[in-house]
C-alpha cells in the first residue's frame, strides 16, 4: 500500500478509501483544463473491474467518464491477441521452441538456433 500526500492508491471497494483519490482527481483535471487518462493495471483477478465500477460512479458526478478494457475480446484483434497470451497461437516450430524454454524438451544447439531463425 503506497501512500502520497495522504492519498491512498491502493483502493479497496470502499468509498470512504476512494473520495481522496477522485478528489486529487478533481483537482488535477481543473488544473490542467483538460482530461485526464487513469490507467488501472495488475495481474488477472486482483480486483481491477471492481475498483473501475466503484471509481466511475463518484468520477461521473463531476466529469464525462469514458471507459474500456484493453484487450477487448469482443473485436477480432482482441481475440487474437486472447489466443496469443493463451498460447493458441504457436506454430510447430513455436512449440517447439517453446517446449525446449520450459525445458521440456532437448535440442541440439545449432538446430535450436536455426528454429529460432526460423520462428522469426
């Protein structure tokens, strides 16, 4: 948990814990006059989707709020690149390759590096 100025940026669901972040918000926007981009970030299941639907609500009184996920799984690049982080995507060699890194497999050096080459 890190804290600056008072300000809590590792929020839980709790509004109390949240109004001192909207209001640094607030404050920055109206400095700045003009919008701002809030990035919430962190390995899967962590809680960011609820962090985002307890922010938008409090943000929504002051200012227009626009949000998106990123990968969208809905659109075509979305999903490849769902495939890709699922590894949905590899080619033989890539498979390969990818066994011989998780050390699942053994190949000789040179034939290693010629796949590599050829994975490019």
């Amino acid at each position: 948990e890190e804290t600056q100025k008072g300000v809590k940026f590792i929020c839980d669901a709790h509004t109390r814990q949240l109004k001192p972040f909207t209001r640094n918000i607030t404050r920055y926007i109206n400095e700045v006059k003009r919008g701002a981009l809030i990035a919430i970030e962190g390995c899967d299941k962590t809680g960011k989707t609820s962090q985002i639907q307890e922010i938008i609500p409090i943000l929504n009184k002051t200012f227009t709020v626009v949000s998106f996920n990123f990968p969208d799984g809905t659109t075509d690049i979305g999903q490849l690149i769902d495939k890709y982080l699922k590894k949905e995507t590899f080619t033989d060699i890539g498979q390969l390759i990818d066994k011989y890194l998780k050390k699942e497999t053994d190949v000789e050096q040179h034939a290693i590096h010629h796949l590599f080459s050829a994975n490019r």
